[in-house]
C-alpha cells in the first residue's frame, strides 16, 4: 500500500506492506535511525516520536495510520548548531549516558512540557513513566526537564 | 589558561559524545545496514531441558524470500568449537572446576527455555520470524533442574557434572572461623537469598556479520563491551576465522551493565551464516529474546553467621553460598561467586577471620554471569544485613556497631582475611558526611511524623566496599583467570598537534570520549576539542580487554597516561635538539616545552610539527609522535562509601516509597565529577530495583514467568526519588591517576541500605528482595 506523509517537513510517499509499523518506516525505509526499538510491548517508548505534535510509540503505530500525517523525530527538532532547548538541557543536565533512550525520552519530554503546566519533579516523573531509562537513574532527566521548561514557553 | 581550567582534571565537562546522541545520530549495531544484507531469527527451545531429537525445515526452506535453515549439527559439522568459560576455578580439593560442553547452537540437548539450535536467515525479519515458527522440531522433554538449592539432589542436567557441581570452592581459614565463632558471645545468623536479576541494557543485543570473499576478511559488527576479547574467543576458541582475518566493531552500544561482556552464541551464528551464505546477515534481539538468552544475573542462596565479643567487635564470619550458574558457564560465571564475591566478605570491617563456601551449580535455566557489581553486591548484601541484624539483636546503634569495627586509616595497606590487601581509605569519613546529608539526627522527628500520618518509617545503612580494577595479570591467572587484566592506550599526535588517543577500554555510556580527552589535554595542554578517543573496533585499536569492574579509568586510562608519558619524553628529546641544550634542560607544562632558567620555550604543536616534518631532528630519533603503552595494575583498587536509605512503608497497602537515598563514595581522584555522579545515580536505581521490583522468576518446569517488561519490574520515573551523592577522596596509591572506579557502586550498596530501611519501618529482618508490595502487605497482615 502507499502511505504519503510528512516526517520532519519533508513529504514522502512510499510503498510499504499493510503491516508495516511507523518505527520500520522511518528506520528502514527512511534511514532516521535516531529513533529506537528497546521492547516489542510498549514498554519501553524509545521509539517515541511526534504524530500531528503529540507523543506516540512509534512501534506500536501503523504506517497505514500515520498517512498523511505530519511526523516529527529526533532528527527533526535541532541540529548540532541550533539545539532544541530540550536536547541542550538533556546535555547542559548530563541526562544521558549511553544515548539509546534519548531520542524517545526527549522527544515524549517535549510533548510533556507542551501539554503541562506548572511542571514540578514529581509531574515530570510522573509524566515520563512510560519512557524508561535504565543509565541515569532519572534524577538528571527531570533536571534537564524542567531547565528546558521556561525555555520553550 | 581559563579552557585549560574549564575542561582540566575535576572538572565537570560537558560530554563530548553527546551531540550525536541527542540529535539523533548516534550509531548502534542494528542502525548498520549493508547492501544485500539478509536476517536471521533464532530457532529457540521451548523446553528448559529436552533431547532435540530432529529439525524439519522443509516447510520453512519452502517460503519465499528463506535463504536458509541452519542448525547446531551443521555448526559442529563445520568445525566450530564450544564456547569457553575464561575463568577456571580451582576446588576445595585442588582440582579444577567441572565444566559442561557449550555449544553455541545445541545439536544434541537443549537445557533453558531459548537456548539456541539454529536460525533462519530470510530477506527480511518479518520473513525470518515467520518461517522460524513453521521450522517443525521434535524434542523429548526432560525433568529440568530450576531450583538451585535442590540442584545438588536433582538429577544431573550434564553428563560428568556429578550433582550438578561445578565447583565446590572456599577462602579463608575454616577452623580458625569456627573455633572464633563457637567461642563468639553472640553469633547473628542469616539466612537470605540474592535475586536473580536480568540486566535488560535499553539497547537489545544485536549482530551484523560481513565476510569478504575476495580477502577472507570477516567483519562482526555487535553489541559488545570488548571487541578485542570477542574477537579472541571466536578466533581461538569457537574457530570461527583466523584472528587477522575477524574485525569486530562494537559502535556506540546503548548500555551493557557486564550482560555484553560475554561471547553469546547469536553474534557467533551471524558471522557464521555470513561466511556461509555470502551475504551480510543481520540480527537484533526482540527484548523477549533479551530476557531469555542474555545472561543474568545475582541468585544466590546463602546462610551466614557473624559472631561478636561482649564489646561488639566482630570475631569471625562465616558464609556458605549456593550460586546458580545457569545451564552452561558463561565467559565469566566461574569467578563471579568466587574471587569476586568471597574476597570482599571482610568489607570495610576488622573481621579477623573469615571463611566462605560456595558451591556454584548448574540447573536448566539462563547462564548466569556478572552484572553491575559482580558478587560485590552479594558480598554486601551479606555483610551489611547481618551487622545491621547483629546491632538489632545486641540493642544497639547500628552506626555505632560499625564505627566500631571499621578499619581505621591508620590500619592501611591492610591485609584482610580473604586474599585482599586494601590500599587506602576512610571509611568514617564517607560514613559522617552520608550520616550528615541524611539528616540522620532528625530521622527520629521524621519517623514520628510519619507515624502520625498511618506510616511507617524506617532508616538504613549499607557501608560497602567493592574491588575494582582487576589486578593484576599474574595473580589473576595463578588463580584460573584466562586471561590478562591488562589495558593498552596510544596516543598518536598528529602533524598538526591535535591528537587520536586509542583505547582498549570500551564505552557504552560512560562518557570514555570525555573523561579521557581531559586526562590527555590536562596533561598535553592541549584544547579537549583537539583530543578524539577511538574505541570500540578491533582494526583501529591494538588490543584491549574492555570495559567490566569499573576498570576504564583506573587501568585504561593508566595506560593511556603510559603513553603520554613516553610522548612527552620523546618531545623533550624533540626540542632539546631544537634548542640545542640537552633534553635534561627541557621542562615540559602547560603545553611548553621550556628550557629551564630562560624564556626560551617550544610550543607542543610546534614540536609534533617538526617530529612529522624533520627538517631540524635529532639524528638518533624517529621521527613521529605515537606512543603505546600497556598497563598492568599491581593491585585492585578499593572504592568504598556509605550508602543510605529512608524508606516509608503504607500499612494499609504495603506500598513502600524510598523517600530518600543517599551515597557518599569514595572513588580516589575524579576526572569529571558530572559523569561520576551520573554513574552513581545509575547504579543506585539498579540497586533500588533489585530491592524492590527486580526478579527474574522461573516456573517449576524452567519456563521464564517474566518475560517482558510487563512482567519484570525495572523502575522507572516515578518508582524513583531525587538522589543525593558526594564523594570523599583518599587517592588510589598504586595507579597515576589515584582514581578507583565509579561504574558499580550504586548498585553495590544501595540494596542493603535499602532492605536495612525496610526491615527498620517493619520491625521484622526477614523480607526478601524484592521487597513488593504485595510481600511486605504479607507481611504486615501476619
């Protein structure tokens, strides 16, 4: 079937098969591979990324259902020379180590931020639980969290 | 010299690997592809224990896009070997542990439920999964061995292996411990189980394997913590290729915690297949597979008895540990429960004798080997809950109980009872200020208040200390260690005076790129954005052992510190020439080389510039600047501290909150205290999760019950509170940096402290880990 979106601004119309699931085809057919799979249940939201500006696993989200929307990955949001606020916090905050959860938790961090206000430790926690970091004990994402909070408002 | 200062030694830099990781662009193994690339999905036993009796794969062979079916009889018909344990240990009586056949792929038995006998290699994953589910194998099941504690009267799973003994292995003097406790005037006994934990890094395992028809050249991309040991094994070992001719790369690798230490039979079968098929085959691990066939970690089953004189110093302790080892002795599940786990029983206490016992055994279940900590945690876990028990039975101040018995700094370099000699430390010192930052004095308003509102509160302690650094080669091998605990470092300046460092450490998280990059510029004077580590791929870097036990820094970086030291020494050679004195005159700092008592001085890019362009040379040197050095420690390094805990307990619903955690640890000298405290903040949410939500559980039959993230628990966010860590230093003594290791402390003391605040709110020393809610309700209801 072709799915026809738009991923990070650009529109892009593909074949893929039925089954075809969001994070294949971004890793495979479009080569973003900053978006990762850690789990095969949902757990994990590496893969997290935006469908029409809010969060969503990516693995758990058919091609078919994403056309056309508008889709936003980690390699969307800023480049080494214009970082998000949220991906200048994560590296301002030390809020990563080895960088496999960072693409989905900053990407999900995003949505949370946009979706709250009045974020304090407990709600960004609370607000990222279904993100899962198993390097940085959390303590230094919730940091990163809320410095880039007031940044993005 | 502001730069200098900002990126010098204790300063908290920023990471310099950071950039690709947040922007997206970071480079696992599974985000490699190549032209032409095929991939495999595993045949996996549905049985814990099974005879394969045969494999059809007609059916499979049938579908379109399947390039193959692969088993483990047409692995051996090729000639592969089994894969080997690195570590012999040595029995009570002198003989060598008993050891099983590992095959990477069964062909004839299978014994845990995922243990691979074949794959399928297909055009695409979807394709391979759905022809690895027709492949028709037969097996005759067989009663699995599940229980450690029953192994030794089970059934043996292996031919040879009597009793399912691997090995019957103890330290210390056995009478001299009993005559001490049978003396004792009072003896606290224990009995307690450490939870089999599955390390679950956020990055599944994975494996890409290229071979080169034209040079014979293999190349394994995958997810390993020590490409140069993988190579090793599958050269000499498993006999996959001729060392020259297998390049493994392990590129950025999300995570590891110890589970990508090991040599798995998954990357082995892809590299095979790859030679076999000629084409790139590519495999990553579903996080079912993940916790099915990685290694796990902890299970041990353990009674302990420490005896005390009427003052409460401690006489003698006695341990006798049951360690599960899994079906098959992983690369280094031997010494986990040994030399890594009995020799840290003396912990931060004068204990003047010890003795420990272990019997490591097999049963039909996932091989177990280290995981962040590594037997130092069990070791802790034992020492510090039965000296928190032992101060509950004698009525008194836990804090004091240990102040009590600490080694004082006085007392270094001490040697304990169990092998190791301790090099430095201060133990009360990381004790006071954790005891400070806790607030420890104002714990009994707090429990009051917590009281008041229907909860229980409990306080508890955990002084640890771990052994790091693994040290050194010769006594590591005396003692049945395989191979070399050694580092190599090069620096290699280039013409223009930046410079590539090579290390045979690898980094997985731990921000290697910029820790090392400070040591180097610290001490070259150069910018840190003018130094680039290389890691991580056997075809750029000489050798290495990789990154386990906290090593990097206090052994790599050593290394690393080796070759600067011979850069510099040849630089001084280099300018002596060029200001025509002699090299004694050269004094070599902040980037200068000077001729002493003048103004006259060389900068460090002038002199790599005429070492590559020797215009004006010493004639008795090479030209060049690129040093190597190898670094063998002569002794481990011992970090240590004092982790504490507060939990709060709801009586109705037994849900427990950690409500506060600190860590003060004393890891020597540190680099970048930002990366430092993040390994810290890491290892306790390990610590907390093996206390509270963590195990791996089996079912009679050997089938995993937790097998997904559903099912086991790791924390996450909101499971966590905010962490409070600081460090105290004494220099390590015996390495140029005086740095310990900052990589396992976390999960290392944190469990005890935890269970010890737990069993505190509830009155009662017997919860288990993990410490659920529906356990401690349990426990409340009586």
């Amino acid at each position: 079937m072709e799915v026809t979106l738009t991923v990070n601004g650009s529109q892009h119309s593909l074949e893929v098969a039925e089954n075809t699931l969001l994070v294949d085809l971004l890793r495979e057919h479009l080569r973003l591979t900053g978006t990762h799979v850690g789990c095969d249940t949902s757990q994990c939201g590496a893969c997290t990324v935006h469908l029409d500006g809010r969060s969503v696993k990516s693995c758990s989200v058919l091609a078919a259902q994403a056309d056309g929307a508008e889709i936003t990955t980690i390699e969307g949001i800023g480049s080494p020379d214009d970082l998000h606020p949220m991906q200048a916090a994560f590296r301002e905050c030390h809020a990563l180590q080895c960088g496999f959860c960072t693409p989905g938790m900053i990407m999900s961090a995003i949505d949370l931020v946009q979706s709250s206000d009045d974020l304090d430790r407990r709600a960004v926690r609370e607000g990222l639980e279904g993100n899962l970091c198993r390097c940085t004990g959390y303590h230094n994402i919730v940091d990163a969290v809320l410095r880039a909070a007031p940044q993005m408002k | 010299m502001a730069e200098a200062i900002e990126s010098g030694i204790g300063a908290p830099v920023r990471r310099k690997e950071d950039m690709r990781f947040i922007t997206g662009e970071g480079r696992y193994t599974d985000d490699f592809s190549q032209r032409g690339q095929v991939y495999a999905a595993f045949l996996r036993s549905p049985y814990a224990r099974a005879r394969l009796d045969s494999v059809d794969a007609s059916e499979a062979l049938a579908m379109e896009g399947v390039l193959a079916v692969l088993t483990g009889q047409d692995m051996a018909a090729d000639g592969f070997g089994d894969l080997p344990c690195g570590w012999t240990v040595k029995q009570k009586d002198g003989s060598d542990m008993v050891t099983a056949a590992h095959p990477p792929l069964a062909h004839s038995i299978v014994n845990y439920a995922g243990e691979p006998y074949g794959l399928v290699v297909a055009s695409s994953v979807a394709v391979a999964r759905r022809a690895a589910e027709r492949v028709i194998t037969e097996f005759t099941e067989l009663d699995a061995v599940v229980n450690p504690a029953l192994a030794m009267d089970s059934e043996d799973i292996h031919a040879g292996v009597v009793g399912n003994l691997c090995y019957d292995w103890e330290l210390g003097d056995a009478s001299a411990t009993d005559a001490a406790l049978a003396a004792a005037a009072h003896v606290t006994r224990l009995d307690l189980t450490n939870n089999r934990l599955i390390p679950n890094a956020m990055e599944p395992r994975a494996a890409l394997g290229i071979y080169d028809p034209g040079t014979g050249e293999h190349t394994l991309y995958t997810t390993s913590q020590n490409p140069h040991l993988e190579r090793l094994v599958l050269s000499a070992f498993v006999k996959v290729a001729p060392e020259h001719k297998l390049r493994v790369i392990a590129p950025d690798v999300g995570g590891g915690f110890g589970s990508k230490i090991f040599v798995y039979p998954e990357e082995t079968a892809v590299i095979w297949a790859a030679r076999k098929l000629r084409r790139p085959v590519k495999w990553t691990a579903e996080r079912g597979e993940s916790f099915l066939a990685d290694a796990h970690g902890r299970d041990h089953v353990t009674h302990a008895q420490l005896g005390l004189d009427e003052q409460g110093r401690f006489v003698a302790l006695k341990v006798q540990t049951t360690a599960n080892l899994g079906a098959y002795l992983s690369l280094f599940g031997s010494s986990v429960p040994t030399y890594l786990y009995g020799t840290l029983l003396a912990g931060q206490y004068k204990t003047p004798n010890i003795h420990v016992e272990v019997h490591g055994v097999y049963t039909n279940t996932a091989p177990v080997d280290a995981y962040r900590g590594a037997g130092r945690p069990e070791a802790t876990y034992v020492v510090e809950r039965i000296v928190e028990i032992a101060a509950r039975e004698l009525g008194m101040d836990p804090v004091e109980l240990r102040r009590r018995n600490m080694i004082q700094p006085a007392d270094f370099p001490y040697q304990t009872p169990v092998a190791l000699v301790y090099d430095t430390g201060d133990y009360e010192a990381s004790l006071d200020k954790a005891l400070q930052l806790i607030d420890y004095a104002g714990f009994p308003a707090r429990r009051a208040a917590a009281a008041v509102a229907g909860k229980r509160r409990g306080i508890g302690l955990s002084c640890y200390i771990e052994a790091c650094g693994l040290a050194p080669s010769k006594l590591a091998i005396s003692l049945g260690a395989g191979v070399g605990l050694y580092e190599s470092g090069e620096v290699r300046v280039n013409p223009t005076g930046s410079v590539t460092v090579f290390t045979g450490t690898h980094s997985h998280g731990q921000g290697h790129e910029t820790t090392f990059a400070q040591v180097v510029a610290a001490r070259l004077g150069v910018d840190i954005d003018d130094v680039e580590l290389v890691h991580g791929d056997t075809g750029r870097v000489e050798f290495g052992l990789g990154t386990y036990g906290s090593r990097s820094l206090s052994v790599g970086g050593s290394a690393i510190v080796g070759a600067l030291e011979k850069v510099i020494a040849k630089g001084r050679r280099i300018a002596a020439h060029m200001l025509e004195t002699d090299v004694e005159n050269i004094d070599f700092e902040e980037g200068q080389f000077r001729l002493r008592d003048s103004n006259r001085a060389l900068s460090f890019g002038e002199v790599a510039f005429a070492a590559y362009v020797p215009a004006d040379y010493p004639e008795d040197l090479e030209p060049g600047l690129s040093e190597k050095a190898f670094y063998d420690p002569e002794n481990f390094t011992y970090p240590a501290g004092t982790h504490i805990a507060e939990v709060e307990v709801d009586v109705e619903t037994g849900v427990v909150a950690l409500v506060n955690l600190v860590a003060v640890d004393d890891f020597g000298i540190l680099i970048n205290p930002l990366i430092v405290h993040g390994q810290v903040h890491g290892g306790l949410a390990q610590g907390a999760g093996q206390a509270l939500l963590e195990q791996a559980v089996y079912d009679e039959y050997g089938q995993l019950q937790t097998g997904s993230l559903m099912d086991y628990c790791i924390p996450r966010a909101d499971d966590l509170p905010d962490f409070l860590v600081d460090t105290t230093v004494t220099p390590c003594t015996h390495n140029p940096l005086g740095a310990k290791g900052c990589g396992e402390a976390g999960a290392i003391g944190s469990p005890a402290a935890i269970m010890n605040a737990l069993t505190d709110a509830l009155g009662v020393n017997d919860i288990s880990m993990p410490a659920t809610s529906e356990k401690i309700w349990r426990a409340l209801s009586g």
